[in-house]
C-alpha cells in the first residue's frame, strides 16, 4: 500500500494565482536525452489575487539555472516544483532546464514517439517542460524558437521565421500553458487553403509521416467543412494564419487542440479505402471537427480551473455532434450517441466511479476525462438548448462569445448569459452540474372524460458521496398517437421540476399511445409500463426517429430478459416486427442497421441488475447467442436479397448513404453466416476492395468460430500498417469464445508485433477483452488476472493510460459473489504494488471503495 494517500483538491478551495503572466518566450535545443528548455517570462502582480506566493509548477525537471532580472537566485524546491522571493512589482523570470524525451514513456510533456518530438500538455504535462504555473486560469501569448536539426519545427500560432537548424513561432492570442504544442520531426504535409468570411487566407497542413501523406484527403476535406459549418452556425471564424495538424502514432487521447497545432492519435486522422472503415471515417470528421471547434469553445475561452472541464468539453462535444448530423443523419447520429452514452456514462453513473458533471474534487484530474464530462456534459447542453429554444441559443452563445472572449470561465458565466438572454432562473438546472447519477423517470397514465394524464416521478439513487439528490428540471419531449398510428398531438416539450408531476392533454377521443422523451430529450432513465404489442406498433408507426428505434430495442430487451429469466423462447411477436423493418425499404439503411440490431450483452447486464437480478455473463452470452441464431432463421427468405440489394457499385466514398448501405449489408452478413456457415462472408472477403467490407467479413466469421485462414490472409496483408493490426489484434480478442478469450488475449501479447507501450495497441488488445463481458468475466477469473497483470505492468511506464483502462473493472458490484472475490483480489493485488502511480492508486481505490 502507498504511504500516504494522494491529496485531493477541491473546488471550494480555488484561489486566483498571485501574478499575471505578460508574455512568454521559450527556446528549445532539442536533443532525445538531454534537451534545454530556456524560458523568458514576464510577471506582474494580479491585483485579483490575495495570496502573493510565486510557485511554478515543474516535475522531473533538471534546473541549470534561474534568475530575476538578470540576478541568478537560488530557488527553494517545494512539493511539484519551486518558489522564490520576488519583487512587489513587475519582474522577469529566466530559467534553463533539461529534460530527456527519449525516457518520457509516459507521453504528456516533451516525448518522443518514432524518432518525431511531440507534446502533450493537457491537462498537467507543460509541468514536465519548464517551470510555470501550470494551470488553466493564468494564459500569455508566447513567442517560441526550436533549434534542432529536424526538417519541420512547428509551434502554435504563426511563423516568424526559420533557417537551418531553427524556426520561430508567435501566437498572439493568450493562452493557457495545456494549449502549449512543439513538435519536430522527419514529416511531410498534405497542403490546401481556406479563405474565411473575414477574407483572412489560411494555410492548413496536416503533417504525417513520409509514406501516410495518401491517408490525408478525408482530413483535409473534414478540417475545410468543419471551418466552413462553425462560421455558418456559430458565426466563428478561425483567427490564425495557419492551421496545422500533426499525426502521432504514440498518443494516450485521441486528439488535443492545441491553438493552430492540433495534435493528433494517427488512427483519428489518417484514412484511405483500403485501411478505414465507414465508422473510422466518422470518427475522424467528428473528432477534426471536435478540435477545431474547441478555437472558440476552449481556446479563445478556455476554464478557469480543471473543474470547470465540462465547460469546454461538453460544449464541443455538442458541437461536433451537430455537425456529424448536419453531414450525414440526425436521427442516426442521436441513436448512436444515446447508445454511447448508455454504454458508458450510464454505467458509469451507476457505478463507484459516478462523479457530477462538474467535480467537487479529485486526486488526479487526468482521471476525470470521462464519458460523464464529456457525453453527459453535451446532454446537458442539449437539454440548455431544448429548454429555451434555438433562437435564445443562439442569441446567448454570441453574448457568451462576446462576453468572456480571452477569458477562463466557468460554469456559473456560462449559465450566466442564458440567464441574461432568457430571464430564466437556472439555480435548478444547475443540479445537473453538481449532482452524480442517471435519474429514473417513472411514468403512470390515466385517460377519463376525453382527458389523458401522464404523471412523472423523478428520482436519483444515491452515489457516493451524494446519498440525497434534489429534483432537476427534466426536458420530456411527447406526442401522442391513435390506433392507425397518426399523430394527434404533435411533439410537445413538457418542463418537469418537481419530484412529481402531472401534465394533461385535453380533448381527445380516444387514448392515445403515448410517445415520450422524444429524440431521447434528456439523460434519464424511462421507467414505464409497455406491452410488447405497444413496442411493436411503436416500431412500426412512431414519427420520432429515435423513439421508433428505441421500441424495437425494448422489444429486443424484453424477448431477451424472458430467454434469460425465464428460458422462454425467442417471442415470435418480436420477430415479426423484426421482420416487419427489415423489409420496409423507406427506411434510411443506416437506421435499420441500427434497428437490426441486437441489444449489448453488457446492455442486458445492466438491465437485469438495475431490475435487482445478478446478470449471468454466460448465461447472457448463451441467450444473446440463441435468439441471434432464431433472428437469422426468421429472416432468412429476406436476407439474400437484402444482402444483394445493399451492394454499393462502383469506386469506394465514405458519404453517408453508401456507409448506410455497407452497414445493413454488413449487418445481413452476420445473420447470413449463422445460417450458412460463413460461405457469403468468405465470398464477401476474397471480393472486398475497401476494409469496411473486409473487416466486416471477418468479424462475421469470427463471430461464428470461422475464418481462421483469413485471419492469417489478412495479417499477411496488412501487417506492415500499424493501425490495420489494431483492428486486428482488437477484433480477435472482440469476437473470442468466451472460454477462449482470456487466451486469446494472452496469446497475442506475446505476438512479435504487441507493442505494449503503444497505447493503441494496449488497448486493442486489453479494451477489447474488457468488452468481451463473457469472456473477461467467464468464471475462472482468467480474464480478470490477465488484465491486472498488464496494467501493473504498464503503470510504472504510462499511468494515464493504465488509470483509464482499470474502469473495465468498474462495475464489480453488479455480479456474483464468486465474481466479486476474484475481482477485489485483484484490485487489491495491483493497489499493493509497490510506486503505484497516483492516477492509478485513485481509480483502484474509487472502484473499491464505491
């Protein structure tokens, strides 16, 4: 055990530091194992500030040399860096540091990655390349010179000038010291231009490694669209000369927006037919809009402290969501956030890890980059915009531009100019950013005299810390439907603010069949009492997109729960509505891929323990298995022709309606392969021209205990192109048996090309495991062992990767007590390691103690 637990900070105790950073200028000579960092910086007094302490921040730092206006001093070293006497007013700090990047395996600060130096600051790394104060609230501009023989130097902001062996870099808008980037290396750049709606020409460049330069085009036409959709709907334009982003194969996120030197995880910018899927494409036109839209939602005004990180994150978040729907399917990209959201932050809502939107405390904040300030936050600025309307959105995200440009803000600014603009009181709302866990919204009807009455009642089960929750205001979209399946009332906002509530419809003939939380208009819990017959004229009839998805679901839900409760068969009434949208050609293709789809085994885990029944991770994998197999039997007249009807001719485009396509088809596949034994799925794999069919047939194979010279097939083709043997590496260990899987994974970390400290790679291999519920938690605990091997492995080398990947033990709680044992005696043998990281010691000791 540690000698001391680590120290929590707390919100409460936030206090603005003592000076004002005026400008700051950096000089690097860059050397792999001993680098000098010289900083020049200008300090002033803060007249905001009451404690005049001058502390910098700085970790596994060598310092050479310091002074104050040109006098050296010898500064005292304090715990996480040093302070000094300084003057009463303003005054020049120098200092020379040395730092080796070669042995920074743990990829925040200055590092190494394939020979190319990278950064990565966010949230606490600048700490590990000079001394500062290295916290969100105090921002400067900088002015940086690298001196170093590399053929591309690059830094925030615009050029200044170059020679060999050097360049200068200035960005003229303060900032933060997390938004700090520097990157040097052997690199090539796909080039273009952009002209913004002030007229400014742009420069962008997305900067790869010699080879990778045919992956940029997807990127570069992602970045110009997601420029063109922020002045368009937010009214921003970027502010810079020069927009570059930069790929790094060794990157624990998957992006940073660092100001005008995005910094980027290879495998969320480099793209071709060949090597990317449809749902990689995606990804990367979400995530290069998430960054570039964090210039304005993060740079230009950033938070003032870490536990304001929703501000920026969830907000961005809620951007790039729009955006990936104004590009391709609202209605498909909501069910897929809502299904994000319920695999990962309900579970985590519900678990030792909840923690509120906005933390009171933490040890480590690199622990709280998490699906509830991310996923959660956007929720809640979904539900903002819902609330008040889209005209009063907008109206108050320019005063909120407008207001707190070029400052760190929190919370209470940001609901601040709703307030302004609306005259709304938003005290209530903000329970949402203080208090943990998923509401559950339960829902009683009544129907008398023409009247028909929905009574909600909200409730939050305790979390820790948090046993009492308040109730919130809930934004419930309704509308009501006849038995012919029109709408006779059309989508209604009810504002909910009570624990209970009743609202009415008036002047009906006839009860209605009630369509509610529309578009999944807030992040609860539905807690209802539903036929299966009304699931299925739900399905079939219901005009909201997301809740016509949704009854297929419950339906899908309900028939497993009874195959797994009760051992009853697969319901015929849920096959024939199975039946009844596989074969409805008006729907969008991509919409009845999400509709066909079967229900997560950890979905119907947590739904079985959130009905107060132990989930049985066989016995789940054993039902899910059946009625998969009953889905392809009932469909099989259907599938071949629906297989052939979703062929996409002709050369590959990631456009949303051949993606949509190439889904159901892939879908089809699957069933299609339960039935005959893998033939199509071979035949799709010998003929595939792009890896979103490949792979596709691949994993159907996989799925069925097929496709072994496959595996090898593709191994031989792609195992000179490290993101392609992610997949592969991933998707072995995904599609396992659950009685193989643990081995499986263990065999492959001994295959020459496991690359344990490549984060990409780690996780492939062990998050696959962990969402593989059968497998990683099949009764002999091998799954369990395996992983707690490997994170105490990597802990001493990359903690913020080991922290992240221990959440696959988060919800220990839920199973059996044999289960439960194996696993504690796990947390407790890696909470026993001796040097155990403090980002690791405190999700260990939140999952234990939750």
């Amino acid at each position: 055990m540690k000698d001391a637990a680590p120290q929590k900070i707390y919100l409460s105790d936030y206090t603005p530091f003592g000076y004002r950073v005026e400008e700051v200028h950096l000089t690097f000579r860059l050397a792999p194992e001993a680098t000098r960092v010289l900083s020049r910086i200008r300090f002033a007094p803060n007249p905001e500030a009451t404690d005049r302490r001058f502390f910098l921040h700085g970790e596994q730092l060598k310092l050479l040399s310091a002074r104050i206006d040109g006098a050296p001093i010898t500064p005292r070293f304090v715990d996480g860096g040093l302070e000094a006497d300084v003057p009463d007013g303003p005054f020049l700090w120098e200092a020379e540091v040395e730092i080796a990047p070669a042995k920074n395996t743990a990829l925040e600060g200055l590092y190494m990655s394939g020979g190319m130096y990278c950064t990565q600051c966010e949230a606490e790394g600048f700490r590990k390349i000079t001394y500062y104060p290295d916290r969100p609230d105090v921002m400067a501009t900088f002015t940086v010179r690298i001196e170093s023989d590399m053929p591309v130097l690059l830094s925030n902001g615009n050029p200044l000038g170059k020679g060999a062996g050097w360049a200068e870099w200035h960005d003229p808008w303060p900032k933060p010291s997390y938004l700090f980037a520097l990157v040097a290396g052997d690199l090539v750049n796909h080039a273009d231009r952009f002209t913004t709606m002030e007229g400014r020409d742009v420069e962008l460049n997305i900067w790869v490694r010699p080879g990778d330069e045919g992956k940029c085009a997807f990127g570069m036409d992602a970045l110009k669209r997601s420029m063109k959709w922020d002045e368009e709907v937010y009214g921003r334009a970027y502010d810079l000369d020069i927009f570059n982003i930069v790929a790094v194969d060794d990157f624990n996120m998957g992006a940073m927006e660092n100001k005008g030197l995005n910094i980027f995880n290879s495998s969320c910018v480099l793209a071709s037919p060949e090597t990317s899927t449809d749902a990689n494409f995606e990804r990367i036109e979400a995530i290069i809009a998430h960054e570039y839209f964090h210039n304005w939602t993060g740079n230009r005004i950033t938070c003032r402290d870490w536990f304001q990180l929703c501000l920026k994150e969830g907000l961005t978040v809620f951007r790039d969501q729009q955006f990936t729907g104004d590009q391709r399917s609202h209605a498909v990209k909501r069910i897929d956030d809502v299904l994000t959201l319920r695999g990962r932050q309900f579970r985590e809502d519900n678990g030792p890890l909840a923690h509120p939107v906005r933390p009171e405390s933490f040890v480590e904040i690199n622990n709280f980059y998490t699906a509830t300030v991310y996923e959660k936050g956007a929720e809640l600025i979904g539900m903002l915009k819902t609330l008040v309307g889209d005209a009063a959105y907008k109206e108050a995200l320019d005063l909120y531009f407008r207001r707190h440009d070029g400052q760190a803000a929190t919370i209470e600014d940001w609901l601040k100019v709703f307030e302004d603009v609306t005259g709304r009181d938003l005290s209530q709302f903000k329970l949402w950013y203080s208090q943990a866990g998923t509401p559950r919204l339960k829902v009683e009807e009544a129907f008398e005299n023409g009247t028909y009455t929905l009574t909600f009642t909200q409730s939050t089960p305790p979390t820790p810390g948090q046993p009492v929750k308040d109730p919130k205001v809930i934004p419930i979209l309704v509308g009501l439907l006849d038995d012919t399946g029109a709408e006779i009332q059309p989508t209604t906002l009810l504002e909910m603010t009570q624990e209970r509530q009743s609202f009415c419809f008036e002047g009906l003939s006839a009860r209605p069949i009630p369509s509610i939380l529309r578009n999944f208009s807030a992040p609860v819990i539905l807690q209802r009492e539903s036929s299966n017959a009304e699931r299925a004229f739900l399905l079939a009839h219901d005009t909201d997109p997301f809740n016509k998805w949704e009854a297929g679901r419950a339906l899908a839900k309900d028939v497993l729960t009874r195959m797994i409760c009760d051992g009853a068969p697969a319901d015929p009434a849920y096959l024939d509505a199975l039946q009844r949208v596989a074969r409805d050609d008006s729907l969008d293709p991509a919409f009845r891929a999400l509709a066909l789809r079967q229900p997560s085994e950890e979905d119907i885990a947590q739904t079985l323990f959130d009905a107060g029944r132990t989930p049985d991770p066989a016995r789940i994998h054993d039902a899910a298995e059946t009625l998969a197999q009953a889905r392809a039997e009932a469909l099989q007249d259907l599938l071949p022709r629906l297989y052939a009807e979703m062929h996409v001719p002709g050369p590959y485009s990631p456009d949303a309606k051949a993606a949509g396509k190439r889904a159901l088809q892939n879908t089809v596949l699957g069933l299609l392969s339960r039935l005959d034994s893998g033939e199509a799925a071979r035949r799709q794999y010998a003929a595939a021209d792009n890896m979103t069919m490949q792979l596709g047939a691949l994993a159907s194979l996989l799925t069925i205990e097929r496709g072994r010279a496959e595996t090898a097939a593709f191994y031989d083709q792609w195992k000179a192109d490290r993101l392609v043997m992610d997949k592969w590496f991933g998707l072995q260990v995904a599609c396992a048996a659950p009685e193989a899987a643990a081995e499986t994974a263990r065999a492959l970390t001994e295959h020459a090309d496991f690359d344990w400290k490549n984060p990409n790679r780690f996780r492939a291999v062990f998050g696959s495991l962990a969402t593989n519920p059968a497998g990683f938690h099949h009764e002999s605990g091998a799954g369990y062992a395996l992983l707690a091997d490997w994170l105490i492995r990597l802990d001493p080398v990359n903690p913020q990767t080991t922290a992240r990947m221990c959440s696959a033990f988060e919800t220990w709680r839920r199973y059996d007590a044999d289960r439960q044992g194996l696993i504690r005696a796990q947390l407790e043998r890696i909470l026993n390691q001796p040097g155990l990281s403090r980002d690791t010691t405190e999700m260990i000791t939140r999952i234990l103690e939750g």
